[in-house]
C-alpha cells in the first residue's frame, strides 16, 4: 500500500489512545527502531520499522539516534495579553505574596490596562510569537484563553484574535472570567459575562468556559451561577480551583462534570475524590508556583487517588514560559512524577478537550515530535534546552532545528 510517508525513529513513545487515570500512567508504548506511517495527515498504522516497511511503500524520513512522541499538547494557557510583569518578580522576592501585588494594583490588573490599550495587531503579533516558541518546544496544540480585557469590548477583542490566528499550532478558545474589573464588583461582572456568552456562542468565538474561583476572586456560588448559564448555551466547562485557598472548586468541577480542573494546590481530600469518581482531568501547572515560589501540588497523591493528570505551561505574564518540556522537568523534579507520566498527560490533556489527539495511533492526526534524545527517559532528566529536532503536523513537517 503506498502513503505519504513512513517516519522512522529510534524509539517511539507514546500514551494508549484512551483517558489515562492512576497507575495506567506509567503504561506507555515504547517501539525501539519503530516507524509511522502517514497518509492524508493521519497515521494509518505503526510498529516495528521492518513490520511498516514491509507493509507500506512512500517516502521514508528516518531520525537515527532519536525519540519520537505524540505532539504536545498545552490545555491551559493565557496567550493573548500584552505587558510584562518582570518588576512583581522582584516584589515577590521581597516577600509579597500573589493576592498583596494583586490588592496593589499589580497582577491581573496590571496586565488588564495594557491589553486593553494594545491594538488588536498588536496583541497578535505577540501572540504569534509565542506560538512560534511553543512550537519549536513541540506543541502542536494548546487550549487558549481571554481573561485580561475584564469587560465586554476587549474580551471579545481577544477571542477574535484567537479565532482569526493562522498557525501551525491548532488554538483550543476558551472564555475565561479571570478577576472582578476595578470599575465592577463580583455579581455584576458575572452579570456582564453571562450577557456576552450569546455573542460569544453565535459568533462560535469559544468553546469553553473557565472561570477563577478563589478566595477574594470568585466565590463557588458565583461561579456555579455562571457555569450553569454557560452549560445551558452549550459550552463546556473548565475551572481554576483551589490554587491559593481550598474554596470548594474541586467539588463544583466534579458537581457540574467538568473537562478539567485547573491548579488544585489546596484542594481537598474530597473533592479530588469526586473530580476521581467522575473522570476530571487534573490539570498541574507546577510553572505557577516555581514562579510564585509556593509550594507544588501533590501529584503522587492525586495519581494515587486515581484521578488523570495533565500538565500545562499556564503561559502568562506572571508564569512566562511557552516550554511544556521546562514543566516537564518541574513535574519530575518537584512532584515526583514519572517521565511516562509526563507523556501519558500529553493524552489526558487533549482528552480534556474533546481532542482525538496526543497519541500515536491508527486514524489519529499524525502530529509528531521529535526528541535528540536516545529514549524516552530523557524527559525530565536533561533540562535548560531545547531537545526536540523536529515538529510535524498533520503528517508535514513544519519546524526543524538548525
């Protein structure tokens, strides 16, 4: 049979094609001399390179020595925002804490100011090269968020920078209720947010929701209110929970299912339990407290607890980095999970949303990265560099290192 083409690796890692929770995570596939073979963008079979090659006829790209992975996939980033916020790190090195810069006008609120001033060309020359770093770190597809216009104009400003975006980096939009605007207070700005998700549903400018409920941000019944409207016009769910104070987040995501809940440092026993019983996706930014210097979440505990995990960047101003293998390296480093792990929640990242994606597997888009590594337990382990030669998307090769 002929096709496109059969790429050939070292070794071939990748997560099963299914939601990865507990101790399935260690269960990755590893073909050492595998090949994939590729066919209208997507992988029409893969295996041992002498079983492919017998099977298959088309162009053969061979990476001797390396590694090859599903593509990345980063399900929580905040990517459209302008200003940076490199002073509140020396605030934070002084001892501030996150809600303190907050209260002072720094934080969220800091970065609201710009986004509203920028242009939207502006906005999005900035967001594409981020893009264009994350890419070359091998994602392939992120989750993106709005958040940092906090009222009507510049939120819809920045979903219609994410929605007019042409790059090889597949955008995930989500409308997120991210801080109560100076010039609001809690139940009006839900108010508002629950008056655009029409314009918003009509113009097809998100497909999810999230909203930050937190302490002195947003309460659970505020944000329960504001998730049951959302559902109601057909978006799907996504929260910040239990990042800074155990609000209760964990068990609203489980209560109203749904597809991830976002941070969990000071979740509770029982929520994580319920987030288990009902298949949430834990989602772990170990970037956001290695930024914040806090503590990291407890991700032992939370495999152990039988929950699925992903992992994200959080890509913001106060959590800068487009590197899912730099979290990578924090999640081995800080939370003790296994380089398997870490690949298994490339899986549960695109499952979380709703994409058949983040694997190597029959019918599956044939998005590839390739590690100069020599097997897959060099993620984690080599850290401060960038170790992926080559990203392929939808079976064509859109970025090779030099």
């Amino acid at each position: 049979m002929n096709v496109d083409t059969i790429f050939t690796a070292s070794e071939i890692a990748t997560p099963e094609n299914k939601l990865l929770k507990g101790k399935e995570m260690q269960d990755i596939v590893v073909i050492k001399d595998g090949a994939v073979a590729v066919d209208n963008g997507k992988i029409i079979d893969f295996g041992k390179e002498n079983e492919i090659r017998s099977k298959y006829s088309g162009e053969i790209i061979s990476f001797e020595g390396k590694t090859m992975l599903p593509g990345f996939v980063d399900p929580h980033t905040h990517l459209v925002f302008s200003g940076t916020r490199e002073n509140e790190l020396i605030m934070k090195l002084k001892g501030k804490k996150y809600l303190e810069i907050l209260k002072e006008g720094g934080g969220i609120q800091y970065t609201v100011e710009r986004t509203r001033a920028a242009s939207k060309s502006k906005l999005k020359k900035e967001a594409e090269k981020r893009l264009d770093n994350m890419l070359k770190n091998g994602t392939t597809t992120i989750e993106a968020k709005s958040g940092y216009g906090l009222n009507r104009k510049d939120e819809i400003k920045s979903l219609e920078i994410l929605k007019e975006m042409k790059h090889d980096v597949d955008i995930i939009p989500t409308f997120l209720v991210h801080a109560i605007p100076k010039e609001s207070n809690e139940k009006d700005y839900i108010d508002l947010c629950i008056d655009m998700l029409d314009e918003i549903k009509e113009r097809d400018l998100a497909e999810f929701v999230d909203i930050f409920c937190e302490k002195d941000v947003f309460s659970v019944q505020e944000s329960e209110r504001f998730f049951e409207a959302a559902k109601k016009k057909g978006f799907k769910l996504r929260i910040h929970a239990d990042e800074i104070e155990d609000t209760g987040g964990a068990e609203l995501a489980a209560k109203l299912n749904a597809r991830s809940a976002d941070h969990l440092l000071k979740a509770s026993d029982k929520g994580l339990k319920m987030m288990a019983t009902n298949n949430i996706v834990a989602t772990l930014l170990p970037g956001t407290p290695f930024s914040l210097f806090t503590d990291f979440p407890n991700a032992r505990k939370i495999i152990d607890l039988d929950l699925p995990v992903a992992l994200a960047t959080d890509l913001n101003p106060n959590c800068y980095t487009e590197s899912l293998q730099f979290i990578f390296s924090l999640a081995v480093f800080k939370m003790k999970m296994l380089p398997e792990e870490c690949i298994s929640s490339i899986k549960n990242g695109a499952y979380s949303l709703d994409r058949n994606i983040g694997c190597i597997d029959r019918g599956v888009n044939a998005d590839l990265v390739v590690m100069d590594i020599p097997n897959h337990r060099h993620i984690g382990y080599r850290f401060g560099v960038n170790l992926v030669g080559t990203v392929i998307k939808n079976g064509a090769i859109v970025w090779e290192s030099i």
